[in-house]
C-alpha cells in the first residue's frame, strides 16, 4: 500500500527542508572521499515499520550507499538490536542521518503502539483515522499496518462517512435521517461503501432503516457500546469510536464491535529512541 512515488515525496520533501543548500558542517569538516559505515540500532524494544523509507532516504542523497536490512516491518526487535547496515560516502551517510531516523523513528512508535492496541482488542479491529500528520499520512499508514491494525478510508475520496454534522445540515429542513441516508444511497455505486455516525441510542434504528454499511458509535459508554451491537445484530459493521485508549480498548472490544477506530495511534504516538552509530575512515 505505500508506493514508492509516496516515499519519494515524503523524503525528497524532508532531505529539502533539512538541507536546501547542502549540509555546509559536512563538507567543511568531511572530506569528500572519507568512507562512513554505520549501524542503525535500537535503544528500546519495540515493533519496526520503514524498510523501504530507510533505503530510500540513503538513496536519495547517494545511490551509491549501500543499506543492508537487518529486520523487517512488522517484527519485533529489542533494545541493542541491529536494524540495519549502512556504508557509502560519508558526506552521503551524514546528509541523509538525520531525516531517516525522523521518519523510521515515528513510524516504529506507531506501529509498537499499535501493536499494544490490538494485543488487547481480542476479535475486534484496531483501525486508524485522518488524524494524521499533513504530508505524512502515507508512511503513518503503513506503520499502523506494520503493526498488525488496519486502515480506516485513506482520504475524504475513498468512501463515505457522514457525521452528526452533515446529517444536521440535510435534516435542518425537517426530513428524516433515513429518508436523507437513502437518497444518498441511491446516488452511490455499488462498490461505494456508506458510514454513518451516531451519537444516541435512538438514531441507530433509523441510520440502519436507511440502508448502511457500517455504522459508528461515537463516545458511547461500555453499558451503551453493548445495547448497541444487540440492537444492530448484525445488520451493518459496528465501529467505536472515541474515548479509547490502552486502558479502555479491552472493555471496548469485549462488548462485540467489529472496529474499534484510535486516533491516537498517529496523533499521540512518541517516536522510537533508535540511533545511527557512524564510523569515519579517509
């Protein structure tokens, strides 16, 4: 899912931000034919996610680096673990240092807590949201997946997810949620898959007697969560969301939802502490 024209974006934009007229320390106190090796190795335990945006930062500044991967995304790893081997011009190596333990750093913490996340969700899915960093949605994605949750819609273009917000503007003229949620049915192809939120115990009834495909119960309590999945009875996919962290996932998943969505799992999640050690010879 993460493509390779993704991570050139993400990384040719980072490497120009970092570096718009060359690393000036470097070539002040590198020389140019000075060799570097090093290793990128962990500090702390946790689950790595970005392989390829590791070898393609390297690549980027030098195609002559030569990156050796020692794991891949998804295992787990501990701390002292060598992740991966890295050799090719100095200058190249110190260039790239820095943006590609940014980007392999924030994507190894999302996909260790992610990976907390489902280890306590039993039978339901942990899915992530939009809640992402601009410009970064692609790599944040894959680590969600690297650590063993899926992903909600990619974008506001992938499916429909109507809120308590866009119901009220459409039944602000006194038509009914169902009749609102069908006529927008009948618009939609039929690979199109259609959400809808609910906040109360009441609109569930009639969002499911209008025709969906999932339907998500927003900051419902446990005792709430639960009368809402027997009421639905299998008649759509049940999404929770809101309220949930590690100390409430457990208890979320137990009511019998189908997704639970986290937010947190890219808006709150500490970068990995994983480190570069380099080696100079002339």
């Amino acid at each position: 899912m993460l493509t390779d024209a993704a991570i050139e974006t993400i990384v040719f934009a980072a490497l120009e931000e970092d570096a718009p007229w060359g690393d000036i320390t470097s070539e002040l106190f590198v020389p140019a034919t000075a060799v570097a090796t090093a290793e990128f190795n962990a500090r702390e335990p946790g689950v790595f996610s970005g392989a390829a945006v590791l070898v393609a930062t390297f690549a980027a500044v030098d195609p002559s680096i030569d990156v050796t991967m020692q794991i891949e995304d998804g295992d787990r790893f501990a701390a002292g673990d060598v992740l991966a081997l890295i050799s090719g011009n100095a200058r190249g190596v110190l260039r790239a240092e820095r943006i590609a333990l940014n980007l392999v750093q924030r994507m190894s913490g999302i996909a260790t807590l992610t990976a907390e996340f489902v280890a306590l969700a039993g039978n339901a899915r942990i899915v992530d949201t939009r809640k992402t960093t601009p410009g970064l949605r692609a790599i944040e994605r894959h680590a969600v997946r690297s650590g063993g949750g899926f992903n909600h819609r990619y974008s506001l273009s992938d499916a429909v997810l109507a809120k308590d917000n866009h119901l009220a503007v459409l039944t602000a003229a006194g038509r009914s949620v169902t009749e609102v949620i069908r006529e927008a049915r009948a618009q939609l192809g039929h690979t199109m898959r259609l959400e809808v939120e609910v906040d109360r115990i009441d609109q569930i009834e009639p969002v499911l007697a209008g025709g969906v495909d999932v339907i998500m119960l927003d900051n419902f309590s446990i005792e709430e969560l639960r009368a809402g999945v027997a009421l639905v009875n299998g008649r759509a996919v049940v999404e929770a969301s809101g309220g949930v962290s590690l100390d409430t996932v457990a208890a979320i998943a137990a009511t019998g939802v189908d997704v639970i969505s986290v937010g947190a799992i890219t808006h709150s999640v500490r970068a990995l502490d994983l480190g570069l050690d380099v080696q100079l010879r002339s």
